[in-house]
C-alpha cells in the first residue's frame, strides 16, 4: 500500500513534458516591385525557373542536391531524415545542408518562450495488482494554454523564414545565413523515462516528451523559402517553393532564381 509520504512525493515530482511547435512564421507582406535587389515569390519573369514536383524524405528518408550553376559542385541540397533513436523511437528532422560559400538563406531571429501546462495524473498498474506507476503529466509549449502555465525558459533562435506566395524577398530587409538550418526540428516519437522513486509496490517516474519545433512547418502548407547566390561582386536572388506533407517529407515543387 502506498503510504501518505508517498502520495505527498507524487504530487510533486512525477511530470510528463509533451512539447509543441508555433504556427509557421510568415513574414510581413510588402509592395515593393521586382528588381536587382529583390524578388516577388513565384514570381517567374526575369528568373531561371526549374520544376522539380518531387518528393523527398520519403521511406527512411533522402536529399536531393542542387547545382545552380552547372559547375559539377552541389550548392545545397534538401533532405528529409529518419534516424533510429533511443528505444524503439525514430528520430525525425528536414533541412538545408549548404555546400557552397557564396550560397545564403533567409532567415529571423524569432524570441521565444517555453511554457509548463498540467495535463493530469495518470496511473499503471503492473502485474502485481499492489505494484503501480504513477505519473504527473505535464506539457512543455510553445504557447501559454492558461494564465496558470508557468514560463520554463527565454530562448533566441535563429530560423529559415518563410514566405507567403506574392511577397518580396529584399536584400537589405532580409537576415541572411551561411549555415544549414532546420526547416523542422529533430523530433523522437516516443518519451524519455525516469525513475525518481520506487519500492516493493510503487515506482514513481518523469516521463518527457520532446517537441523541441516552435518553428516547424505546417503540413500541407506551401510555403517559399529566399535565398541569395554571389555572383561576382553582386548577389542573385532565388525562391525555393516546398511544402510538407506529412513529417519530415517534402515536396520540392520549383526553384527560381534571377538570370
């Protein structure tokens, strides 16, 4: 039988984490018209314009490289990943992987903020009818739920900015980055255990889920992705046209970039 100091260590040790991600970030609508110093995404005219309408990350996962100026040397590539994680999980992460130095993606700085929500006790019991788990379940999100949800951290982090069909992609506007990012964040699809207490009848546990993506794709929503190329002394601007369809896969549907 589980005594009263034992019910008293359960309502304040036991927690389940679950994590969520925030919507897509879009960047803010503009009106500025298409020249040398910025672009109109999927806007075709005045670009070199390829369809690709492939799916990548399917199965146990794949890339696809991308040589923009036909010099045999990849410039980047996207790909959709799974890895075996601890226990039976699988890990699950897209992203662009830069080759090239003079190849540079835009990006934001978003401020985030983690927040701690109760979901609940739960209760397993075991073979042994006087043998239980007792778990306390809480969420790690993205979003405050209730005023009573606690703040777990501040974070800054750098991420692919992503555009709406119709925007502009400006060169002085834009954070740009040299280094691969993330378009979804690595995910484990089962939780993290551990045991915090036990005896002849009880075992008192925090199980952790992780959903680290605030800043994932939305499935099934198109989304564009800028980019500037060096070219001499001067920049190109390009568009990359993709949407998930279901975690981490993608359909790469076109790339354009300024002749």
């Amino acid at each position: 039988m589980m005594s009263k100091f034992h019910k008293a260590i359960f309502l304040s040790i036991t927690v389940c984490i679950f994590s969520c991600r925030k919507d897509v970030p879009i960047s803010t609508p503009q009106t500025i018209t298409t020249s040398s110093n910025n672009i109109i995404t999927g806007e075709t005219v005045g670009m070199n314009f390829k369809t690709y309408d492939t799916l990548i990350g399917t199965n146990h996962g794949s890339s696809l490289d991308i040589d923009f100026n036909l010099d045999g040397k990849k410039d980047f590539s996207i790909y959709g990943n799974w890895y075996a994680g601890p226990g039976h999980s699988q890990l699950s992460v897209s992203g662009i992987q830069i080759y090239n130095s003079d190849f540079y993606l835009a990006t934001s700085i978003f401020n985030d903020t983690t927040f701690s929500h109760f979901n609940g006790i739960s209760i397993d019991s075991f073979v042994n009818p006087r043998s239980i788990q007792i778990k306390y379940n809480y969420s790690y999100l993205c979003d405050r739920i209730n005023v009573s949800d606690s703040v777990v951290n501040y974070s800054s982090v750098k991420h692919t900015r992503y555009f709406n069909a119709g925007e502009n992609i400006i060169v002085s506007s834009n954070s740009w980055s040299n280094t691969s990012l993330n378009l979804t964040d690595p995910f484990v699809d089962i939780p993290t255990v551990y045991n915090i207490y036990s005896s002849a009848d009880t075992l008192i546990s925090k199980i952790i889920w992780y959903y680290p993506g605030c800043h994932d794709l939305i499935d099934n929503k198109i989304i564009y992705i800028g980019f500037k190329l060096k070219s001499g002394t001067d920049f190109k601007l390009g568009w990359i046209k993709l949407m998930q369809t279901t975690r981490p896969t993608l359909l790469l549907s076109a790339i354009a970039i300024q002749k």
